[in-house]
C-alpha cells in the first residue's frame, strides 16, 4: 500500500442514515477501515470534513427527492474516481419511494399539516438516473459481505465481486427450513438478490425484498407460486412485489 | 439377496433396535453421531446425542447427508497473513470423526458420485479425503418410496447395490414377537458390516444381543424389495433420454419451462447431492495484510456463472435451466454414469414444482 490512503466520502440523500451507520457500525473491522481510508466526509461520523474533492472512493445513500439534491449528486460524480451506491435507497428507491404510489401533493398533504408551498419535493429516483454509478451495493442496511467487498477492493483497486444470486442460495448453505415450500409463505427470497444471509427465513419469517430484485427476477412466476398458496388475494400478492421495497418498479409498469 | 456366500453372512446380524440404540450410543464415543432429526420428507441431518432423537422412518432431507458433511456449504482452504508471515492451508483435517446414520441408498450413490469428483485424477481434493476418512457412513435401505423419487430408474436405490464405500448397511425387517418397547414395538433390523473399518468394530458390536440371519430373512427381504419396486409412480426412459435430450437442445419445454417458472434462485442446485459446482474467492482484510481463501457451493443457475472474459454464455435462463437437466439426465461421459441418483430433492424443493423428469418426458415426445 502507498503512502496515501484512499480519500473517502459517504454522502446521504433521503433516506434514515441507516446504511452510513451499518459502515460506522462495521465491528468486525471498523478500525481498519477507519485506518485504511482517509474519509474526508462522512457526517455521521464526523462534523468536520469537507464535501469538496477529489474522492477515489465515494459512497452514497438515499434517493433523489429534491432537485438540489441532483446537482450534489452531479458533483460529487465529478469529484469521484469510483462512485457506489448503497442501500436500497438509492439502489431501487426503497422506503422513500413508497411515495410514488401517490400523487406528490397528496403526499405532502399528508406528512404535512399545512401545505407547505415552499416544498420543492419531486418524484423518489435512484441515484443511476441521474449518474454513471460503479457499482451497488445493496441491502436496507447493506449485508457486510458487500461492504467489505467494496472497500477492500477499492484498496486493491480491483472490480468488486458484488453478490449477485437469489437469498435461497444462502438459505439452503444454511440448511434453513425453508419457509415457502414448507410452510406457504409468501417469501421473495427466490427473486431477491442475495446478500443478508437470508436473515428472515432463518428466524422463520418470509423475506419482504429488502435487497430487491436479483438479475432476471422471474417475477411472473413467483406470483404464480403466491396465486396457488391460496390464501392471497390478487392486491395482496402486488403489493408483496410493488410497495415496500418495489414501489418505483410499479410506477414503471404502469 | 440371494447368492450370499457364507463368509459374507458371518457379518450379518439381526438386532432388536433397542440393542441397535446401545450400539450406536457406545460409537458415539469415538464418532459425533449424526442422524435424521424430524420425519417425513423434510427430516434434517443433525448431531444427536441419543438413538431416540432420529427418526429412521424419515424419507427424504432437504440437504442431502454427503453435500452437507463431506463438501460443506462454505469452507476456508487457504489463509495467510502477511504482517506476521504466517501461512496456513485451512483448517484440515476435521478435528472430530462422524458417524452418518441412516444415510439412503440414493445418498450413498450420491458420496460416491462425489468421491469420483473430488476424489480421482491426479489431484485429490485434500479437505475432503479428510473428511471422506474421518466419516463412518451407516446406511439405510429405504422402506418407503415418495411420489417424486425415481432411484429405481438409475439403479440407486431403493435397496443399495453398492458393495463399497460406505461401512454398515441396514434394513429394517419387522417388529420383535412379543417384545414392546416403551412408546412403540421394537424394530428388528438386518445390520450388514460391509467396511473393512466396520468389521474391526466386531469385537465390541453385540453379536450376542441378536440373531444370525436365516434364509427366511433374506427371502423377507426380497420380497420387501420388490414390493418397493412396485411402488415408484415415476418414470422415463433412461435409455432413450440421452439421444433426445442432446439432439433438441432448443426444445420449447426447456423454453417455456424458464419462462413460465424457472426462477433461476439455484434451490435445485442446492439440495441436488450431486451438484459439485463450487466457487473459490479470496476475501483480504482492509489492512490488506490477512487473506483468507474461501470455497463455496455455487450453481448453474446463477445469472453470473458462466460469466467470462467477454461475455456470459448461459446469459439466458432456459440456458441455464438446460444446463442442469443436462448435468443430471445426460452428460455421462463426464464420469461414466448419470449425474442424478433420483432422489426428488430438486422437484420437490423447486418454489414452482419443476420436474425435470416431466421437462424430459416432453422432449421425448
């Protein structure tokens, strides 16, 4: 390793901090990677710093949803050697976007008691509309698996090896019952791309997609498994794959 | 069964399964006892403690014995730390002995597919030879056949033909007379020492609890035998199934099968105990001073599995969906026989019920 460390920024949109708390949470290495990259700006971390450039590795979370956000983004683009995007958020648009279901003044109508004229809030986008991104790293929070695999990597400077295979892969490497087939559940692990160590199906609850959708996801035919269960009406098996973690993959549809 | 010679019968016994029970608890002094924990078609391969936790009439697992112990999900094979110059090979062999109870014919068939895999050519894979040594596998001759199982069609089951590699076999061959046993009658079983390393075990193995085996028994057997052949409810032509599958390798079942219901999530993959495919990635600390060098299962059904320089070339799913119809029904050149024991795991744990059998048949047509 050089005698410079990697310069480093993590930057939020909206979304709840979440993904740059799991990187200030990153126990099993949060000293190496503290020594390893220069981070320059992460706010979570420290209130000093500075946004200004240039950054070999920047980090960013959220979703697009306010048009001073797109000129930020634009920036730090310009200032940035490898730009990821992490967490769903940014990735697929995640919680925030569940607002796209609605009109966005009936959605401020309602987080808001008084109409709030001056808001210049617009639709939830993902980070890639608007800038080349160099890769994702997903989950709500993100898996430490990706994490790591995107910061050692740029220590190396090599591609990262991202995950990029269904949550029943590493449900059946854990020889976790498996909750769709035994038990009826609607579970989204066979279309959701992998990286949590299939964390609820391991404590007996269906994966809801928080990672979203993997490559290919044969959407189509999963909601041709949910159909037969029996026990799920046409809306509920939409939602299932269109409002938490897939709202902007509905307004796409329609 | 018949045709056995003398010598073979001296390794012989009937055993009330209450002595059964005592046998295999006094092996767990030198082996972790590892059996079948909850019944029916979902039963789980687990260590135990005592005989009364396994259920022997289980049917089926969802991973199979061998996949789960001999080539284990994710393994270390190498790790080295450069600050300190320590490099080490991974962690091998295996600190503790097990012993596989209650292993299916198809299972056993299935290890010794895999010991051609890891184990033939000119470079034996070293963590599972230790293993593969350090395991005691006792097998099970099935008494019930499922509805997806078609062992029969490969000549894996549902009695085990093999006479090597793998240590004991039994067979459950009827009750004791007048003998209740708390919570139920006392099972007799056949137990047949086929190992070298089983036999040496005669010496404290309770000969004297049991019964040598006469004709009758053997007969009993047979007809247990055939009655199980009687009641398998799938088949293919095995015989015709290579030339149809390699001369259509674009045939709309694969096509439509993908489409309408592959959702390339690699389940089949994973509970197949065939399946050998496995990854191997370096994963380097942030200091980047320690490495380790990790192995993992991984599965043809994965968008980047036959990602290349260049590009993907299974980069559709009725591509990939075809791969692993192929691996099990075909491609025999690859170690001389079938890649599938027909043990039904892949259907019946699909999230869509995908036969691959039913894709065969079709193609046939």
């Amino acid at each position: 390793m050089g005698a410079r460390r990697p310069r480093a920024g993590f930057f939020k949109f909206t979304c709840c901090s979440g993904c740059g708390f799991e990187l200030a949470y990153f126990q099993r290495c949060l000293e190496e990677t503290l020594a390893a990259f220069d981070f320059a700006f992460f706010r979570l971390a420290s209130s000093s710093g500075t946004p200004e450039g240039p950054f070999d590795l920047s980090l960013v979370e959220g979703a697009v949803t306010e048009p001073f956000q797109i000129i930020e983004l634009k920036k730090i683009r310009q200032r940035s050697k490898v730009l990821y995007a992490i967490g769903s958020c940014a990735i697929t648009g995640g919680i925030p976007a569940i607002k796209a279901l609605a009109p966005e003044a009936q959605v401020e109508g309602a987080a808001y008691k008084e109409r709030l004229y001056g808001l210049a809030s617009t639709r939830p986008h993902v980070i890639n509309d608007y800038v080349q991104v160099d890769g994702f790293i997903r989950g709500c929070p993100p898996g430490e698996r990706d994490l790591f695999e995107a910061l050692s990597s740029a220590l190396m400077g090599k591609d990262p090896e991202f995950t990029e295979y269904s949550v029943c892969m590493e449900c059946k490497m854990a020889d976790n019952k498996c909750v769709l087939v035994e038990e009826g559940l609607p579970c989204m692990g066979p279309v959701t791309n992998a990286g949590c160590g299939a964390l609820c199906p391991a404590h007996h609850r269906a994966c809801y997609g928080c990672f979203g959708l993997m490559g290919q996801a044969n959407i189509h035919a999963l909601k041709g498994r949910f159909r037969e269960l029996g026990h799920f009406s046409e809306e509920d098996i939409e939602n299932r794959f269109f409002t938490l973690f897939g709202a902007l993959g509905k307004t796409e549809r329609k | 069964m018949t045709g056995v010679n003398a010598s073979q019968r001296n390794y012989r016994v009937i055993l009330p399964e209450n002595a059964l029970a005592r046998w295999l608890e006094w092996l767990g002094g030198f082996y972790t006892l590892t059996g079948p924990v909850g019944g029916g078609v979902a039963a789980r391969f687990t260590e135990i403690s005592k005989f009364e936790q396994m259920d022997l009439d289980y049917q089926s697992t969802m991973l199979p014995p061998g996949k789960k112990y001999l080539f284990e999900p994710v393994e270390e094979v190498l790790s080295f730390d450069v600050s300190e110059g320590v490099f080490s090979s991974g962690p091998y062999p295996p600190g503790r002995k097990r012993a596989l109870i209650g292993v299916h014919p198809c299972d056993v068939n299935a290890i010794l597919y895999l010991d051609m895999v890891f184990l033939s050519g000119p470079y034996a894979d070293p963590f599972y030879r230790a293993r593969r040594e350090n395991t005691f596998i006792i097998a099970l001759n099935c008494k019930s056949v499922t509805g997806l199982c078609f062992c029969h069609l490969v000549g894996a089951g549902p009695y085990l033909k093999a006479v090597s590699g793998y240590d004991i076999l039994l067979t459950e061959i009827g009750e004791e007379e007048g003998a209740e046993r708390r919570g139920g009658k006392n099972r007799k079983f056949m137990v047949e020492l086929v190992s070298e390393k089983a036999r040496e075990l005669c010496d404290v193995f309770p000969f004297s609890m049991g019964e040598q085996p006469e004709e009758k028994d053997f007969e009993k057997m047979s007809r247990m035998e055939a009655a199980l052949l009687k009641s398998f409810r799938k088949n293919l032509d095995m015989e015709g199934v290579q030339s149809a599958l390699l001369s259509r390798p674009d045939h709309h079942a694969l096509k439509e099968t993908a489409d309408s219901r592959c959702l390339s999530c690699s389940n089949c993959v994973m509970v197949c105990p065939t399946c050998f495919c496995h990854d191997v990635m370096d994963k380097t600390d942030v200091s980047l001073s320690r490495s380790r060098r990790v192995r993992r299962w991984d599965a043809c059904q994965d968008i980047s599995f036959a990602q290349v320089h260049g590009g993907n070339f299974r980069a559709q799913r009725h591509a990939r969906l075809r791969q692993f119809v192929y691996h099990k029904l075909d491609y025999e050149e690859q170690f001389g026989r079938k890649g599938t024991v027909g043990c039904g795991r892949c259907i019946r744990w699909c999230p869509t019920g995908i036969d691959l059998t039913e894709i065969a048949r079709a193609m046939m047509e």
